[in-house]
C-alpha cells in the first residue's frame, strides 16, 4: 500500500467503525502526535485522547476537501461539523509513514467561525 492508501484506510476505520481498534495497528510504536502550541503525545496518550473524544464526538461529519501525498508524507484537509447545525471547523492533518505504519502526525484546527479574525493575526488588536 501506498503512504496515502495507509492514512485513507486508517482514518476510513476510525469514521466507519467510531473505534480505534482498527487505527491502533497502523501506528507505529514510536508514534508522535504534534499539537500547535508545541505539545507532543505518544502513541497511547493519543489513542486515548482520540476514544475520549469518540462519544461527545458521535455523528460528526467529516467532508474531505484535499487528500495530497508526496513520498513518505500525507496532507487531509477536511471540514468537520458537529450534527444538527454545531460548530464547524477546519482541520488540516499531516502524517509521515514509515515501513507501512504512521510514524508522526501534526494536527492544525481552526473554527470556521473564526476564520476571518485568522487572516489579520499580525495586526494589533483593535483598541
């Protein structure tokens, strides 16, 4: 399988089945989740994060706007909205695989609703 084959069947497991038992075999034991704000988690911490968030989480929709690959590195770009009409939001994934398993993922997400306020980051707030 192709790198981008990988991460679409991992994530296809996840969506389909709202478990992570079919996602969990497909990382590495030396996985690297990367936050932002600088915050890394291991494999297990994220795995548990990712189940934590499974219930409050049941019955999102998640449209994919761009699945790209380039060698050993995957980029989704999807939309995500919560059911009946709650928050949206922007969500940009990458991930690098490895000898057939995810090795690292790095996780950008941003409020739609915000979207607008992001553009201008650098200027300073309006007084």
């Amino acid at each position: 399988m192709t790198s981008k084959d990988i991460v679409q069947y991992a994530l296809s497991e996840l969506i389909a089945t709202g478990s992570t038992d079919g996602l969990s075999p497909l990382l590495g034991d030396d996985f690297v989740h990367h936050r932002p704000d600088g915050a890394s988690s291991t494999k297990e911490e994220w795995l548990a994060a990712v189940r934590a968030a499974l219930v409050p989480l049941a019955g999102m929709q998640v449209e994919i706007r761009h699945l790209l690959a380039d060698g050993d590195h995957v980029v989704l770009h999807t939309r995500r909205r919560l059911p009946d009409g709650g928050p949206e939001i922007a969500v940009v994934d990458i991930w690098r695989v490895e000898g057939d398993l995810i090795r690292e993922a790095w996780e950008i997400i941003e409020p739609t609703a915000q979207a607008a306020a992001n553009l201008t980051w650098w200027e300073p707030a309006a007084r």
